[in-house]
C-alpha cells in the first residue's frame, strides 16, 4: 500500500538520504502534485517525525519501495502572499511611484549604457532592467501581480459600466 | 435529430436503453474508471455516475458496441444506428463536404457560463477529475477539446491532448511535436517565448468532440466541420480570461495559457497502445485562469487502453466512427482513390487498412507518403492496403489478404527509414530510444511501413522479369519516388536517368 507521499526515483538527487533536498511529490490521496523540502531516509528511525514515502521505480514507474520523510516546507518559501501585494497595490496607488536608490556603481553603469544608446534615459534602464530580473527572479510573483491588476481593473470596469446602466 | 449537448446525447442513449444512471457516491480515485472498464469489457450499457463530490462523471460515453463501433456515435449525429458501416461512413463523409459557419453567441445564452470562476476563485481539484489507472501519475481530464490559436493568421485548432492535473491551478499537458496543435506550441510560441492562450472545452456536444479527434487541414475552420456534421451552425462564445471562442454548450470550460520554456512531470499513463506506460516525461505546464460551467457539470472521461482486444472505449470507437471517415474524405479530396479507410480493429491508431480500386505499386506509395507526411506522421505505424471488395473492419478478410496476396519479397516496404518521428508512448523502443526531449517526441527517430495486400500484385511469374521499355516510365517514377523518400536506389534495376526514359 502507498505511503501518505509518492515520488519517482527520478525526482530523488543521488545519496538523498540524511540530506535537507526539495523534491516533487504527489499526495496518494488527493493525487495534488507539488513541491515539499524534506528529509528522506529508508528509516524510519533516522528521521524526527518520519511520514511514509513511496518511491516507484522502472521504466514504467511500477516498482515501490517504501522510505519515509520528515517535511520541512510544504511550498519553495516564496509563495506569494496574495493580501499582502493586493494592500501594497493599493497603497502604492496612493503614493510617489518614484524609487530612491543610491549607488555610484549603478548610476555609472546605467547612464553608460543610456549614452551607447541602448535605453533612452537612465530612467528607462533602471525600470526596464529591474522588471526583467523580477520577471526572472520572482515569476510567481509577477504573475500574482499581474493577475491582481487584470482582476481589479475588470472590476472596476464592471461597475463603472454598472453605474453607467 | 444531432444532439445540441453531451447531456442530450445521454439522453438519446437513455431511450435507447444504453445509459446506466448509478445514484451511489462513486469516488473518482479508481472506482468511477474501474466500473466503467468492466462496462467496456462486457459490452454493456454507458455508466453516468451521479454522484461523485462535486459534480457528476460519464465514463466512455462514445463507446460503441463491439460489432459495431460507430452505433452510439451515430445516434450523436441523429443518424438511424442500424445503417451499415457503408453508409455511416458516406453519410458523414457527405456532412463534412457541407461545413457550416458557427454561430456566436452571448454570454447568457451560453449554458457553460452558468458558473465562473476568475483569479484567486479558480480551483481545478474543485472538480472530481478521475483517477483512471493504478500507477498513473495523477489525475486525468482525457475526453476534451483542446482549443488553441495560430498567433500568425486566423486559424483556431481544435484537438485533443491529454492532461495530468498538478493543483489547483496548473496541468501539464502531452504535447507531441508533429501534431498541429503541439507544433504551434513548440515551434512559434515557444521559440518567440510568448505563451500560447489555450481553452480546454470539457463535455462538448458530439459533433464538436468528434471534429476534434478528426485530422481537419491546417488553416480550416475546426467549427465549421463541427457545424457540417451537426448540420446546424455550433454556437460560440467568448472566454473569461484570454480571447479564444469556445462551444457555449460544454460542461465545464478550462481556460488558460501554456506557458513557454516550463516544463512539469506528464504520466505515467495507461494510453491507447493497452498498457501502463512510463517513466513520467517532462511536458508543458498548463496555468489555469479562468473555470466556467453549467450547473451540475457531467465530465466525460475515457479508460484508455481498454479499447484494444475485442474491446471497445471511445478512442477505438471514435478512431472507427470519426477519424475513418474523415481519413477517407481526406485522401478522396487529395485525389486518392480510396473506398475506405478504417484502423485494424483491436489497435487504435497503430495500424490501418486501406481499401482502394487503384493498386499500382507506385500510386500506392504516393499515398502512403502522403498520409505518413500528414495525419499519421505520428500514431500509424503501418498501413494494410487490400482490394476495394475486401472489409477493412473484417479481421478476417484482412488477414486472409495478407495470406494470400503479400509476398514478402515485394509487397512489405519501409518507409522513411530513422527520419520519421514516434509517438513515445510505443511498447518497443527502450527509455534510452525514447529520451525526453523538448517537443515530445522518442529521441530516436524510426520508419513506418505498408503492405501491399492486393491481388493486383499478383503479377505472372514470367511477367516480372520481362525488359519491356514501357515499364521504363514507370521504373523512373517509382525510383524518383523512393529516392524522395531516402531509399538508396543505386543498386535497383530502374531507369538510370531521363534519356533513358
């Protein structure tokens, strides 16, 4: 019978065992896939609080071999916090949306590449190179916000047709 | 009269006394697909699970019965179920000939839109997707249209590709490179590193499932065939959330947009080859952003992999009852004389029988180059060519013309040797052949074949060897032929070049 967790031998690193490692597992009851930290180990006894593992294994993935895992994060860490952005949003709205930032080594390498003509201003640089590494960094976020800023202007779309009626 | 919906379709099943309605709770982790897979085995009734969580489940629902497979599919089509495979399939054949423009309508006309579900509502596990086979790697929507636009030009496909739900917002989806759909996906949106705006239309109306298992040419209206085959315009209507037009009918709407260079784990899965297939491989991800449905939504899902042996599923049923006739159109319109196309009963989609008037040998390889080069570029691995009297559904009359007619000498040719791609899902290439590569498909690439199995070929001994300067003609042609398609052709007695002609 499956463990409470099932992976793939495939989604296991080399000498996994004793190690922290993230790795995908299903949930053998609701069959939901996502990504756990964890600690895994063929005892039980090594682990603190050990919940049962099924590994499947060959190529056709029908081969189970029993271990166990201690759970330390049930999500990457940087799940977004949807109230937290939307309140941000909100207060932003209210605010400057200028950004202070004080370093010679940035101003220095962005107003080069304005003169090279590669953006426009240092201002353009800045914006365009940071939304580019938070599209990379952070792309669950970004697509929170994204998804945050679509609901919210459909709304206020919807009733200002609403109030229009 | 064409059933306007899945749930007036069932209807027309229930009249006939072919729906079993089970009112118990039935969960969808193995119960609902092992029920519906001793349904299929025994040939017995379409099983509507009623009560399964938060919605109700059908399981095959365009099974056909085992000696004939089109039955059920024709009473989708308000089509009398006792007409023989002849005229079934003409009859189609002569609905798609007509296609009919949709018709768009609004948003409150549109029985899919009687729930909405947009941003932080949306949650895919609020529906009861089955578990279908011990060893899968998660649960499956299976028996859907996929619905997906060309970014340069006007054109919409409509198909269908399987999809493993992850979580409440997100599926990967198998996506093989060779497929229309999969290559919009791979070799434009992907290579521009735009996501490509997907719907997935759930419990659709007959006519609009079976136009998307159909091979519709690149560019065709997919609705308009849908419409032909319905004989009245399908109705249309906008998407919540991305710009795509969707069948107002359907149970349940999935919309969203495959994201480019993101892969997630697809499978294992027990697909139509009849056997539990891994490891799992890497496939696009599926970000879900938008669930419209009708009240008490029916999802329709298939065990796949019963519909081999004897027994029937809706993917073996469908390959008989939809892709045949529209194969055959298919081949008829590309100016092939075909009598009638058909899949080898017992094997869904790997081998089909041609039954065609014209036999010579070089005809014969034109159309099998044309169906390897389109719609069977991936799941047929091999073509039966017989006479025009012989019934490709007849197992028998099948094998008794490869006994007598296919000489292993002439009649059995490789086609596009290591050059053509392989579904992946095969029982005979190893994991190593297989891989896991970027756009689906095994790594290793292998050829396809065809027999000659008709009586034509049947040549005089004597005739065979004669140095007759008519054949010359011919020769050349066939040894340009073969050479289009990679054959060595250095040490072949054909017509060395166009003076000798």
């Amino acid at each position: 019978m499956a463990g409470k967790y099932v992976t793939s031998e495939n989604n296991l690193p080399d000498d996994p065992e004793g190690e922290e490692i993230r790795l995908q597992v299903s949930d053998e009851e609701t069959k939901e896939i996502f990504d756990i930290k964890a600690r895994v180990d063929r005892d039980p006894e090594n682990l603190a609080d050990p919940e049962r593992l099924t590994v499947v294994k060959g190529p056709h993935e029908n081969i189970e071999e029993e271990w166990y895992l201690d759970v330390i994060e049930t999500d990457d860490g940087k799940q977004v916090d949807s109230a937290l952005l939307e309140a941000t949003m909100e207060d932003v709205n209210d605010q400057s949306t200028v950004i202070n930032t004080r370093s010679e080594e940035v101003k220095t390498l962005l107003q080069y590449l304005t003169e090279r003509g590669e953006f426009e201003s240092v201002s353009e640089a800045s914006r365009t190179i940071m939304l580019e590494y938070l599209s990379d960094a952070y792309p669950d976020l970004v697509s929170e916000y994204i998804d945050l800023k679509v609901e919210s202007e459909r709304s206020e779309l919807a009733s200002e047709l609403r109030e229009g009626e | 009269m064409t059933a306007d919906s899945l749930r007036e379709y069932l209807g027309a099943l229930e009249s006939c006394g072919d729906l079993h309605r089970i009112d118990e709770p039935v969960s969808w982790n193995l119960e609902a697909s092992a029920v519906t897979l001793l349904l299929n085995e025994a040939d017995g009734d379409v099983p509507l699970f009623e009560d399964v969580d938060t919605a109700r489940l059908v399981g095959d629902p365009y099974r056909g019965s085992q000696r004939r497979p089109w039955d059920r599919i024709a009473l989708g089509l308000g089509l009398p179920r006792d007409l023989s495979y002849e005229e079934y399939y003409e009859s189609v054949i002569d609905r798609l000939k007509d296609p009919i423009e949709p018709r768009i309508v609004s948003h409150d006309d549109a029985p899919c839109k009687r729930r909405i579900q947009t941003g932080e509502d949306v949650d895919l596990l609020d529906y009861p997707w089955p578990y279908i086979h011990a060893g899968d790697g998660g649960r499956y929507s299976n028996l859907h249209t996929l619905i997906a636009p060309d970014p340069d030009s006007e054109w919409v496909d409509w198909s269908y590709h399987r999809s493993m739900i992850h979580d409440s917002e997100t599926s990967s989806v198998l996506l093989l490179a060779g497929e229309q759909t999969p290559n919009l996906y791979y070799y434009k949106y992907e290579r521009r590193d735009e996501p490509m705006p997907v719907a997935i239309a759930v419990g659709v109306e007959p006519a609009v499932q079976y136009t998307s298992v159909m091979w519709i040419p690149t560019g065709r209206n997919e609705a308009e065939y849908a419409g032909g085959l319905k004989r009245e315009p399908v109705d249309l209507v906008p998407c919540e959330t991305n710009e795509l037009m969707v069948p107002a009918s359907a149970e349940l709407v999935i919309e969203g947009e495959i994201l480019p260079n993101e892969r997630r784990d697809e499978g294992p899965f027990g697909d139509y080859f009849g056997y539990m297939h891994g490891p799992r491989r890497s496939m696009p991800l599926f970000r879900v952003t938008g669930i419209t449905s009708r009240e008490d939504p029916i999802i329709p899902f298939c065990v796949e992999g019963t519909g081999v042996g004897e027994t029937e599923n809706a993917t073996s049923s469908m390959e008989v009852g939809c892709v045949g006739p529209d194969a055959t159109l298919g081949l008829r319109t590309a100016g092939f004389d075909v009598q009638c196309i058909a899949p080898w009963k017992s094997t869904p989609r790997t081998v089909y029988v041609i039954s065609t008037e014209t036999t010579d040998p070089s005809y014969l390889h034109d159309m099998a180059n044309f169906i390897f080069t389109t719609w069977g570029m991936l799941h047929v691995d091999f073509f039966v060519f017989v006479d025009a009297d012989v019934d490709p559904l007849d197992q028998r009359a099948v094998i008794e013309a490869l006994a007598l007619h296919a000489d292993p000498d002439a009649d059995f040719h490789q086609f596009g040797v290591e050059t053509m791609p392989k579904v992946p899902l095969n029982i005979y290439q190893t994991p190593t052949e297989k891989g896991d590569i970027q756009t689906g498909t095994s790594k290793a690439k292998t050829a396809k074949a065809y027999i000659d199995a008709t009586s034509a070929g049947d040549a005089d001994p004597d005739d065979r060897f004669r140095d007759d300067s008519a054949d010359i003609d011919r020769r050349y042609r066939a040894r340009r032929i073969l050479e289009r398609a990679g054959v060595e052709t250095g040490d072949l007695p054909f017509a060395e070049t166009e003076a000798d002609r």
